[in-house]
C-alpha cells in the first residue's frame, strides 16, 4: 500500500501534467468546442476543481466524525483492496453523468480556474498532514457512482480522475488542429 506522502505526490502529479498541458492555451482556444455537448477546457477545468475540493472536503468531514464519534470506522466494503480502476470498470458505464456538485456552472476564464485548480494542492497537503497512515484503510465518504471508498482510494480518484479528464483534453486538443 503506499503511503498518504506518495498518495498525494501522485494527485499533485496528475495535476501538474494537466495544467502543463493547457499552459499556453489562449481563452478563446479553451472554449472552443467540437459539439455544442462537448465539454471545453473551461468547463473541464472547473469541474477538476470542483470534483476535488468535494472530494478533500467530504474525507476531511468524515475524517471528523469518526474521530469525533459521531459515525463508527469501516474497514469492510464491496470495493475493499481494490485499485480505483478496478473499482471504475465495475461500477462506471461508458459515459457517466457529472454529480451536480462537480458540474461546470460558472465558466469563466481558464487562467481562474487554472489557479483555482493549483490552489488545492495546499488543502490536499493539508489534510495529507492530519490523516495517519493507519486511516487510509478506513471508508471515507461514498463516491456518488462508485459507492463506497476508503481514504486510500479516493487519493486514488483523485489522480485517476485529473488523468482521464487529461486524455479528453488531449483529445479535444487533437481536434482543434485537424
């Protein structure tokens, strides 16, 4: 298992490569859309942000309550010692819909939601910086499509959920030049 320090060194990664990525993008290049459906990189970019600071909110809340005693540790889950991509491929369909919560509904410029972005690798460090190595075993809130997680796990989301959205970049980028 790795350690809560490598856990977030692989989000703060992920999270690196994705805003090297659409670095030199201008604001017009990151609104544009290939089909009126399709995200842009605006609206990608915002729900990153709004995905992970639920996600570091809602661990930080349960962290909380079970330490305050307000809910009981689980350390038992159907997902329990899986990898999150494991847990991905039984539990997601090919195209999911965004939780309302993590929904793009500001817009705006990239170069906010870039640094907005940015911004929370200090609250991921922060929180990194309470939890103890013996609770990232325990189940921490539910993700609204895959259900229950630990705290291991959802680290794990966090990174795999900035790669994916990484690939649909690359993709929409791809498309801009052809």
């Amino acid at each position: 298992m790795r350690t809560i320090a490598n856990l977030i060194q692989e989000v703060s990664r992920a999270r690196h490569e994705y805003l090297l990525q659409i670095d030199n993008l201008s604001e017009n290049q990151a609104l544009w859309k290939p089909e009126p459906e399709v995200w842009n990189i605006v609206e990608i970019t915002e729900h990153l942000f709004w995905a992970e600071q639920g996600g570091v909110f809602g661990m930080w809340k349960t962290l909380d309550a079970f330490r305050s005693g307000k809910i009981e540790r689980t350390y038992d889950s159907d997902h329990k010692d899986m990898s999150i991509e494991q847990i991905i491929e039984i539990t997601w369909k090919t195209k999911e819909e965004v939780p309302a919560i993590a929904a793009p509904r500001f817009g705006g410029t990239l170069s906010f939601w870039k640094a907005s972005l940015q911004s929370l690798q200090v609250v991921l460090d922060a929180f990194g910086n309470e939890l103890q190595e013996d609770e990232l075993k325990v189940q921490a809130q539910a993700h609204p499509i895959s259900g229950a997680l630990n705290f291991h796990q959802r680290f794990e989301f966090l990174r795999f959920h900035i790669e994916r959205h990484s690939k649909q970049v690359h993709e929409l980028l791809k498309s801009m030049t052809s």
